[in-house]
C-alpha cells in the first residue's frame, strides 16, 4: 500500500515538473518573440506601435469642476488627423485614446493603469492637472512611458527633470511673476491673491510672491466650494487694488459673482487656467475687462499662420468642437509630441522617442517655442498678458 | 464690525439655499422616514430644466422657472412611485442606498442630457447690490431669504390648517390607522416626494445663477443642507429653515475669520456639539411613549 503510493506521489510529481518545463520553455519562447524592438521602416512590436500606426494615451477630466479642459482632446485629435491626413508619420497614422478622469487622482490612476496595462499605449500627451498627474506618475515613471505635454505647470513637474516627462506649458513660476509685475506695472500698491489650496495654486502664489509682488491678502480656496462670498467680503474691507486670481473655472467664475454681489470691482487678473470665454455670461459683470497671462496667442481675426492652422484644422477635422484656448493646449501638446516622433532615427522604442525629445531645438509651436535637452525638458518660456474684451482674449499693450 | 456685518448679510443668499434644500429634505422624511440623499442631484434637473426652457425655448426666466419646478414636483412623485415604493417595508438601509444609487443614477442621466460645460441662467432680478449702511446685500438674496420664509410658513399653514395637511401628518403618524380611516398612504407619499423635490429645485434654480450650472453643482450644497436638516432637527420646518440660515452664517464666519478649508469640519463639528447637548436638534420634538 505504502509502495503504491510513494509509485503515485513520484509519477504525479513528474507530471507536475513536465507541465513546468513546457510551461517555462513556452515562456521563454514568448518572451524572445515579443522582445526585438520596432523599426522605423518594418513591423514593429513595442508597445502600442505597429507597422501601420502608432497609439498614444492622455488623461484628462471631462466632467466635473474642470471639464472645459477636456476641449483639449479636440485639439490633440485634430493634429493627429491633420498630421495623417499629410502622410502620417514613419508610415504610420497616429490613434488617441482618450479617457475621463473626472479631475480625480483616483481616477486619473485607474485610467493611467488602463492606458499603460491595457490598452498598451506608446506614449501619453497633453495630460492634465498637477494633482492628477502625481498620481499617474506612479504608473507611468515605472514603466517608462513618455508622457510629451503636461497640461500643468507646477514645480513639481517642470522644477525636476524626469526623464520621461516633457513639459510644454510654461512654469506656474513663469506665470505667477508676468501676473504679479504686470499687477505692479499698473502701479496696484494693495494687491489680493485667491489661490487653489494645492500645488497648482501655491506653485502660481510663489511665481507671484517671486516678481517681487507681496500680496496684501493672500486667502486660499477649496476647489469643490462654491460659496466665495467670505473671500469678497475679505477683499474689499482689505481695500485691494487688484485681485490675483490663481483657480479653475468653477470657482473663478463664483468668485467673480461674489465679488459682483458686494460691489467690489479691483483690477482683476487670472492665469489662462482660469479664464474661459463662457464667463463672459456667466459672470458678466466682472470678467469683461480681466486681464490673463497667456501664452495661446489670441485666435480671433490673427494673421498668425499657426493660428490659422489650427482653426483650419479644427474647422475640418473636429467641425462642431469649439477651436477654444483649450483645445489650442492639446494642439500645441500634439505638435511636440509628433515633431519629437518624426525625429526618432531608427526604431521606434520609447528610449529612442525620448533621445528625438531630447534633440527638439528652437521648435515652433502654436504656443510658443520648444527647446528640450537631456537636462532641460522645461516647456515654452514666454509668455504675455491678454485682456477678456467683447466677446474675445485681445492683446493689451505692455502685455 | 464691517465685515463681520458683510458677512453675515452676505451669508443670506446661501443660508436660503440651505434653508430651502433643507425643507425639501425635511418635507420628504416627515412623511416617507426616507432621507432622500439624490435631493440635491434631483433639484439640479430642476434648475436644467429652466435653462432649456429659457435659453431652448425662449420663454422668460419666470415662467421657465415655474414649469421647472412643476416638472421637478412630477420628478420627485415619480421618484418615490418607482424606486422608494419598491423597497417599502425593508430594513432602512435598503432605503438610504436606493436613494444614493438614485444621487448617481440622476448626476450621470442629468451630465449625458445636458453635458458638463457651466450653463447661464439669469438670475431673478437684476440690478446692482442695494447699500444698507457700510454693507451691501444682493437683491437676488433677498428674494431667497423671503421665498424661504415664505414657503416654511406656507407650509406651516398647510399641515396645520388644510384637509391634505392633515392627511400628511396622518400618515406621518401611523400609516396603517391612516389607512383605515380612508386616506390612501401612496398618494400622501407622492404628493409629498413632488413637493419636496419641488422646494429643493428651487433652491437649485436660484442658487444656479451664482455659481456654475453644472450636473455637479448641488454636491457641495446638499452637504451643507444636510448639516442644516440635521442641526434644525429632522422634521422640523422651522428646524429646515433655521438650520439652513445657521449653517451659511456660521460657514460664512468660519471662512472669514478662520479659513475655508476649515468651514465643513467645524460646521459638523457644530453640529455634533448640539446633537450632544439636543440630541432632537434645535427645533425637533422628543418622542414620548406612554407606558
């Protein structure tokens, strides 16, 4: 009895470690089929590039506090149609999956995960948020995915080069110093800030706090309030000349009705992310007359050929899609995400994708100019001051 | 002493929101015992509605806003018919979690209907700010304060003096008698889920014109009207009413003297210090059994 079961015990085991060599031996089979890199020129096998296209991912809120900016992926969608319309590039047209991530880490991170596990993206562009993008990093440093077009400009990011990140906003320090010495130049001697209490709000107050600008009253806010009478109430017995107003639409938008509902009506002054074209309705009594740092140059009645362009473009490839200064941010995000794969010399790797980023010298985009290295992946330096008038963003003058 | 006064008079607008989300709540858990958590979620159709049948149909923002809350009374009768009645007689929970599936259900319906971008809706009136003194007071709000009082005395009236009030506290009291003197428990319940949905929309139509009409925009709002039901003393409208006004003061000062990211915390923290001292809230009766 006892022999008869030792007999079994050593066949099953033998069974058992043939089903694991065969298992192991398929493995290593797989892995060295799935392991040549792709040609610029051949089929390819990198992650999310074949012989006839290339997939690229982005993140970005649709709906919530911050669903303007997912006008953006119209903008990224039109490039890329625009770009295979004209050829594609290496022979291969370009796809975009674009996901929801409601302005919410936690979601940013699943969709992040989808995107990378999932859907086996190339690259990212034009992802948005400061707080959303940290939680994406978890997923996209490990695996080192290259992420061209971070629709923020936090220190965070652009302060500290991460070899797959590559900023094209300008720094919220950039921003948050034009806003503060244009405030100065005005000759504003009591000057307010209202700032989103994160790493975007505080990243644009230093930038503000950095032109040299020592805010009289500085009041941080929640992104989900909506009641900002406390902070006008605060503004006006603080005698403010000007307001700095450093949020998303949502609560730009309250805060401008609050200020409105107390009769309070400084020199106002908001970064890009805050201004959209629909507060011209929805807070018309203060917006009119803003003033907003920019670097999207103004698109009505422009002569720009950039801007041109892209209206064109839009107009056909995305017809019903407002061509807004948000979708102007994924257009210029496309451009340096596909000048940088037109670079790659050879094949088609991520690593060979971040050494063309790299080479990106003196790039005209829509927004302004691209200058990358291995040590610098900061994104367009310049920027200027526009003013909300008639409908539309204009240039002001000293701007 | 200026800005203490600003922002108490400034709390006005928001503290009749909360006063009228409140009601609404209140309304519908005298009646049903259900605390209807999509009441926020709900009114946001209402204020949808009025800005379709504003800027879609043309029609002036009065009478926009009329038929908005005539639908949002047909939403929330509706409401109760097809999902609350489907649970009845099952332990609350099932009753708490088929109105948060109903919050979801409504913000996602109501973000594929209308999208997401902020919407415009005028407000009732126009005009600038009125001057009282050093501080200034918005018109707008001073129509939501008065609305607010108005429908709680209304109301008020309603449940002490008419047939149909009656009828409410009946079934309020005991279902079963109730229905045995003739009153039928599903058409009190009804009636009851359309008012109270009704007043909630009409907080959401007024407070739209403020800030952002988005699918979203009664989330932070309800919160607070929550806080202001619960402070009053669920059941209680007058409770509604004062808690509401309470808790935009108090937020109101928080924000002004503290900080904002401190306003929830200390506003439940309010009220947890009143339910501990007043466990039946400001205004709420103690029950009493007799033995």
């Amino acid at each position: 009895m006892s022999m008869r079961i030792v007999q079994q015990t050593r066949c099953g085991l033998a069974r058992h470690a043939a089903v694991l060599a065969v298992s192991a031996a398929s493995a290593l089979a797989l892995a060295a089929c799935g392991g040549t890199s792709s040609s610029a020129t051949s089929g390819a096998s990198a992650p999310g590039v074949t012989s006839t296209s290339i997939l690229l991912g982005q993140t970005v809120p649709k709906t919530g506090p911050a669903a303007l900016y997912g006008e953006s992926t119209a903008g990224v969608q039109a490039y890329f149609d625009y770009v295979n319309a004209h050829g594609g590039v290496h022979g291969r047209k370009l796809k975009l999956i674009s996901l929801n991530d409601q302005y919410e880490p936690p979601v940013a991170l699943q969709d992040t995960r989808t995107l990378v596990n999932t859907d086996h993206v190339f690259a990212e562009v034009a992802v948005n948020g400061t707080a959303t993008t940290q939680a994406d990093i978890t997923v996209l440093d490990p695996a080192n995915v290259p992420v061209v077009g971070l629709q923020t400009g936090a220190t965070v990011f652009v302060g500290t080069l991460r070899n797959n990140l590559y900023n094209v906003w300008p720094s919220y320090l950039t921003e948050g110093k034009l806003l503060g010495s244009y405030a100065q130049s005005l000759h504003i001697t009591k000057v307010g800030v209202l700032y989103q209490n994160d790493d975007f709000g505080t990243s644009l107050l230093q930038g503000v706090k950095n032109s040299g600008l020592t805010p009289t009253l500085s009041i941080p806010y929640d992104p989900t309030q909506t009641d900002f009478s406390p902070q006008a109430a605060q503004f006006k017995a603080a005698h403010v000349g000007a307001v700095i107003i450093l949020a998303i639409p949502g609560p730009t938008t309250d805060f401008l009705n609050a200020l409105n509902a107390v009769s309070f009506k400084p020199v106002r002054l908001m970064s890009q992310v805050s201004a959209i074209p629909q507060m011209f309705q929805t807070a018309p009594q203060e917006f009119p007359g803003s003033y907003i740092g920019a670097f999207i140059p103004p698109l009505s009645g422009s002569t720009n050929p950039q801007v041109k362009t892209f209206l064109s473009a839009m107009s056909t490839y995305q017809p019903g899609k407002p061509a807004s200064a948000f979708a102007a941010w994924g257009w210029t995000e496309a451009q340096v995400a596909v000048a940088g794969l037109k670079a790659i010399k050879g094949s088609i790797t991520r690593d060979s994708y971040e050494a063309a980023l790299n080479s990106l010298h003196g790039l005209q985009t829509l927004g302004g100019v691209i200058d990358y290295s291995s040590t610098d992946h900061s994104g367009i330096a310049h920027m200027f001051m526009v003013k909300a008038q008639g409908g539309h963003r204009v240039s002001v003058a000293g701007g | 002493m200026t800005v203490f006064l600003q922002l108490v008079v400034s709390a006005l607008g928001f503290g009749g929101i909360y006063a009228l989300a409140a009601l609404g709540l209140t309304i519908i858990f005298k009646t049903s015992n259900v605390v209807n958590f999509a009441f926020g979620a709900m009114a946001t159709v209402v204020a949808m509605v009025a800005w379709t049948a504003n800027v879609s149909l043309g029609l002036p923002i009065a009478l926009a806003w009329v038929l908005a809350i005539l639908g949002g009374g047909a939403l929330g009768a509706a409401a109760e018919s097809v999902f609350l009645r489907r649970v009845e007689g099952a332990p609350p929970i099932v009753g708490i979690v088929m109105t948060l599936g109903l919050l979801l259900l409504v913000e996602g319906l109501t973000g594929l209907a209308w999208g997401y971008g902020p919407k415009v809706i005028p407000n009732v009136f126009s005009g600038p700010s009125i001057a009282i003194g050093p501080v200034f007071v918005d018109r707008n709000d001073l129509f939501i304060t008065g609305l607010a009082l108005a429908i709680a005395i209304g109301l008020h009236f309603f449940y002490a003096r008419t047939r149909l009030g009656l009828a409410v506290r009946a079934v309020a009291e005991d279902a079963e008698v109730a229905s045995l003197m003739g009153i039928s428990r599903r058409w009190v319940l009804a009636v009851s889920w359309a008012v109270g949905v009704a007043v909630t929309g009409a907080a959401a139509t007024l407070a739209a014109p403020s800030i952002s009409l988005t699918p979203t925009m009664m989330d932070n709002i309800a919160v607070f009207a929550f806080a202001a039901a619960v402070l009053g003393g669920l059941g209680s409208l007058a409770g509604a009413v004062a808690g509401g006004f309470a808790v935009g003061i108090v937020a109101n000062l928080i924000a002004g003297y503290a900080s904002t990211n401190l306003q929830l915390t200390l506003v439940f923290a309010l009220i947890v210090v009143v339910l501990y001292l007043r466990p039946q809230g400001l205004f709420g009766r103690v029950a009493r059994v007799r033995q």
